[in-house]
C-alpha cells in the first residue's frame, strides 16, 4: 500500500517525529545541502542516464558514471537532500528537479531507480541509514530495499537498482555524499 506524504504527516505514522536517535544512527546529512553520491565500491558518482536532452524527463533511469565535473547547475550528478519527515528524506535531482524515485512504485528486487515529478507518495521517500566510515545505506520507505548498482557491476553506465541488504554493509550498497 502507498502512502501519500500527506497522510504520513497527519497519520499515525507521524509518531516517528517524535522518536528521539541517538548521534550514532542519525544520519549527518544536512537538510536543503547538495551533494553528489559517490558508490562506495566503483568510486563513481550517482547519475542520469543518457546525454542532456533526457535529463529532465520524467522516468529517466539512475545510473553510476565517473564524475562528469560539469558546473553545479548543469549536472545530472548534483542531488539535494531534504528532510520530509524526521528520520526519512526526499532526494532531488538538482538539474531536473526531480525526485529519486523507484520505477512502477515496485517494492520487488531489481526494480528501477528512476527520477520523476513529485507525487507525494513513499515510493520516493528514503531511509539514509549511517554506517561506519561515514557512509551510507539509501533505502526506499515504500520497498524496505536498498539501492545499488544492477548485478553489482562497477562498469560506468550501469543502471541502479533496488535489492534487499546483503549482509555485512556490502560496498555495492554502500554511498558516501560528499557537499557541493
């Protein structure tokens, strides 16, 4: 079932607001900050897919691809992080404007990280779960699945996927966000 943000602000789901983290699981990611999203295990940034003319259409598949090192507001790797309700985030495309989101609103393994307009549903609200280094796990609310590259690849251009945790923090999982 989805939940509009709507509802989770004014539902029962709200009570997460109120629960206290201790500094060890809450993430230090800053509210409003860029950053770009770098795969632990390839080194490569989180990216859209295809040249510039894509960028801003809705559906465009999240890939891994070295750094481009194009000016903030001209990349497809620069991503906004916004606090939605406390403990779980909204990830935007700073180029496109658009919204980390999961591609048919799938909770099944190997399903698309894609962007795409607000909708004001989970499909597109995160987890960034802290891990020791700093880096970090993404997880989707909606899946309760984590993102990483397709087949664990570290080929620059694979597309990103959502899969269960593989255990010990495998590296595939693993993102740092570094400021912009």
């Amino acid at each position: 079932m989805l939940i509009s943000r709507r509802q989770v602000s004014l539902g029962s789901i709200s009570l997460l607001a109120s629960q206290t983290l201790t500094s060890a699981a809450r993430a230090q990611i800053i509210h409003g900050q860029n950053y770009k999203i770098r795969n632990v295990k390839s080194g490569r940034y989180l990216s859209l897919e295809g040249p510039n003319e894509g960028w801003d259409n809705n559906d465009t598949s999240v890939t891994i691809n070295d750094d481009l090192q194009l000016p903030a507001e001209g990349s497809p790797q620069i991503w906004k992080i916004k606090t939605y309700v406390y403990q779980t985030y909204v990830i935007i495309n700073n180029f496109s404007g658009k919204y980390l989101s999961i591609r048919g609103k799938s909770q099944d393994n190997d399903a698309t990280v894609i962007q795409y307009e607000d909708q004001e549903l989970n499909f597109q609200q995160w987890y960034i779960v802290a891990r020791a280094g700093p880096v970090y796990l993404i997880e989707n609310v909606n899946s309760g699945k984590f993102i990483g590259p397709h087949a664990r690849s570290t080929d620059n251009g694979t597309y990103c996927i959502q899969f269960d945790k593989q255990s010990n923090d495998d590296q595939y999982q693993l993102w740092a966000f570094e400021p912009v």
